[in-house]
C-alpha cells in the first residue's frame, strides 16, 4: 500500500473518511435480483387492463427466470438485467357474456440490451373460440402496451433504488469549506441515479392510462398487412398430410434442416434455423392445423395468424391455408415460400403427386 504523498494517489486509502473504495475507483457491485423478483410480482399480480366491453387481468406470475445486478466503476454506474416472465391472465367481454377466458404472456427478453419497443410479448389463449380470440387480439393490440409500461416502472424504480450509495463521496466532501471539485463529487451520487432513471427506454406506442385502467385507443404507426389464402391438392390421404406437417421427423425431412416441432396446443415449432418459429394454437388431427406463424426478421412481436385446413376425397386430400397478418411488403415472398418451400418439398420429400397449385389468391 503506497504511503501518503507517494505513489498513485487512487491507492491511498488516507483519502476516504471510511478508508473505502478510494476516488470511486474500483468496481462495486449490488446483487438487484431478489428485489427484482418481488418487485415484477408485485407490479403484476392483478394487473387490470379495461378498454370499452373488455376487461382482462394477469392473475400470477407464473415464472420469473434471470438476474440483475448494478454495478460502479470510475464513477460510472452500469446496470444489467436479464429476465424471462410467463404471466398468466384471464379476460371476458363485459357485454352478453359471463365466460371468463385464460391465456399466458411470454416475455422472453427484458434485458437493458433491448428498448421497452423491442421487448417481444407473445400471447396465447388456452382454449380457441370466437370469445377467446377477441380477447387474444385485444391482448395484442392493447395489452401489450401496458405490459410494456409496467416493465418500464420496474426499469426505473431499479435504477432510482440500486443508485443509492454505489458512489461515495470524498473526505471532508460534506464540510462547508469543499471545493468545487469536492461539492461535485458530493452530488455525484444523486446525478448519476437521477441520469440512469432518465435513460429508461419506453413504449413506442404509450396508452394513457389511470388506476391500471386504459381510457383510450392505443397511438402509433399501424403495421400494413395481408392476408393469403392457397388451396393444393395432395396424393395422399389428410392422415399422411397432417403427420407430414407436424412429426418431427417428416417436418426435419421436407425441410432438409434440424426442426423442432411439439404438436399441441401451445407447443412451439422452429424451422429453418430459427428463421420460422411460433406456436400451435389448434390441432385437430386430419382436419385442421392454426398456428401463431412468424419470420425472424419480421417487427418484434408481430405474428400472423396461419390456418391449414385439410379436406379428404376419394383419392386425393385438399389442403387450404389461409393466412392473416402478412406484413404487405412480405406478401408476394411469403406466397412464393409457402409454395415453394412448403407443398413442392412435401410433394418430392414424400411422393404426395403434381406440384402444381390449384388456386392462389
């Protein structure tokens, strides 16, 4: 340890009241993540979202996976959080019916690597029917938004409570002789803490908003959108079609790439190296396919509804997917792809006859 008046002066210990941390200089750190845990619990367990004749609440945090932590380096305060939610809510139409309908919230990347706008929110429903699905799209275009500002309450309050304390203040920083240089170390603490909460990303389409109450319509840039319907027809009966499209391995097969595919209700699928994911909303085996459909590189958060519907005759099985959702500028690929990547590989793969459609539209 250097003696006062020699060596470099971050070292000596002298020049700290409480001989700690001397200038600030070396990296402190707080562990955020046991408070953060109780803290998203709270922000969320019954958590009203009401617009018109819909109401829906979260009703339990169903998993809180990750860490935080806030640290201090030369002054600088640096915060990392990590977390993936599962938050299970419930909902009903005010008007003309008493039916309550469940569904979860995945949030899988709240991190400080990512804005409030980039945070993907997936919601499912458990059971699909016309009630259900005006509430699942209500979710979407609503509920989503006000998810997003609860994460950015969490955000803030870390970043106001964790601040406390990180940077200390220099000997004789609070005399009423301190230097200029000594009064701003002194307010070091709270400048930083005020400067961290300030830089608190947020909602690019905010809802205003009382008592956890939405009071009206959501504002911002609406995604231009398409719908495709596709009818083919296959040499096979629906059995082989519909386990062609979700077994694993005849899915890894038409493919011709690692697939991960779980056939049930709310079971996700990933293809093509991660460029096509989402989940199984419906299955009706032989009958009807509806999945929560997505490209990689489409909007965060943005999946298109897909519904493939199988119809058998005497020799041949009709297929018809029709598709809701298509951002406008993907339309003209996604047509091409479906055809492409999707019937004239199942066709060859399997031997299921001609590759030529009978309708596009």
């Amino acid at each position: 340890m250097a003696k006062w008046g020699e060596g470099d002066p971050r070292w000596i210990v002298e020049e700290r009241p409480d001989a700690t941390n001397v200038n600030n200089w070396h990296w402190t750190e707080k562990n955020a993540t046991p408070w953060s845990k109780e803290r998203l619990t709270q922000l969320f367990i019954d958590f009203k979202i009401v617009q018109s004749d819909i109401e829906c609440v979260v009703n339990k945090v169903e998993e809180c996976n990750g860490e935080a932590t806030v640290n201090n380096r030369k002054g600088k305060l640096i915060f990392f959080y990590d977390w993936e939610l599962v938050l299970k809510w419930s909902g009903r139409l005010l008007k003309n019916s008493k039916l309550s309908h469940n569904g979860k919230l995945t949030i899988p990347n709240l991190s400080e690597e990512n804005n409030l706008e980039d945070v993907e929110i997936t919601v499912t429903i458990d059971e699909s029917n016309d009630e259900s699905e005006t509430l699942k799209q209500f979710m979407y275009n609503v509920g989503r938004d006000q998810i997003r500002k609860q994460l950015g309450v969490y955000i803030k309050e870390l970043k106001e409570e964790y601040s406390k304390n990180l940077i200390l203040p220099k000997k004789d920083a609070n005399s009423s002789e301190t230097t200029p240089g000594q009064a701003k170390d002194v307010n070091n603490a709270k400048n930083a803490a005020q400067k961290a909460a300030a830089q608190i990303p947020t909602a690019a389409t905010p809802i205003s908003s009382s008592n956890n109450n939405v009071t009206s319509k959501p504002v911002g840039c609406k995604l231009d959108v398409r719908s495709l319907t596709m009818t083919e027809e296959f040499h096979c009966n629906a059995n082989d079609l519909y386990n062609a499209l979700t077994k694993p391995e005849m899915v890894t097969a038409f493919t011709r790439a690692p697939a991960k595919v779980d056939a049930v209700r709310g079971g996700e699928f990933v293809l093509y190296g991660g460029n096509v994911h989402g989940k199984f909303e419906e299955l009706v085996p032989e009958k009807k396919i509806q999945q929560s459909w997505r490209l990689k590189n489409w909007a965060s958060g943005h999946y298109s509804n897909v519904v493939i519907e199988l119809e058998e005759t005497s020799s041949t099985t009709k297929m018809t997917l029709h598709q809701t959702g298509i951002p406008a500028s993907e339309y003209t690929g996604m047509k091409n792809n479906w055809y492409r990547y999707y019937w004239v590989s199942i066709k060859q793969t399997f031997g299921f006859g001609a590759s030529w459609p009978l309708g596009q539209s």
